[in-house]
C-alpha cells in the first residue's frame, strides 16, 4: 500500500532518474567534483552508480540532496 508523501520531495522519484537528471545537468565530470566518489570519478556509468549507490546510503544521501539543490536552481 503507498502513502501519499506531499512534504517529501524525493517521493516516486528513481534513484536512476536521480542519476540521469544529475549526469544531464552537471555532466560527469562536474559530478564527480561535487560529490567525490568512485562511480562518478573512474569511468563513470549509470549502471555502477546505481550499484554503489544502493549499497552506501552515505552516498546515496549526497547525491539526493545535490538532487534537491540543483531542482531549486531548476526551478522545479
């Protein structure tokens, strides 16, 4: 059964799209500037960051919250 969530921003959001989102608007390189991780820095791929990052919920904290920074500065 799902609740509603309408104070949680990461609601129904993938951590994949969390990815591609984050890949599409900082690119690779500058990702792995911000958030200074493995996956992002050593031939980078969607694939191992979902694997490294649904194991480390340090990581994957990181990641969500630069998710939330760069929606703000969206402006979505």
């Amino acid at each position: 059964m799902s609740k509603e969530q309408p104070n949680n921003p990461m609601h129904g959001v993938k951590l994949e799209q969390i990815i591609n989102d984050l890949v599409e608007y900082y690119g690779w390189e500058e990702l792995g500037d911000r958030i200074n991780i493995k996956c992002f820095n050593n031939d980078p791929s969607v694939k191992s960051s979902l694997k490294f990052l649904r194991k480390t919920p340090w990581a994957r904290e990181k990641v969500e919250d630069l998710y939330l920074v760069m929606k703000k500065i969206r402006g979505k």
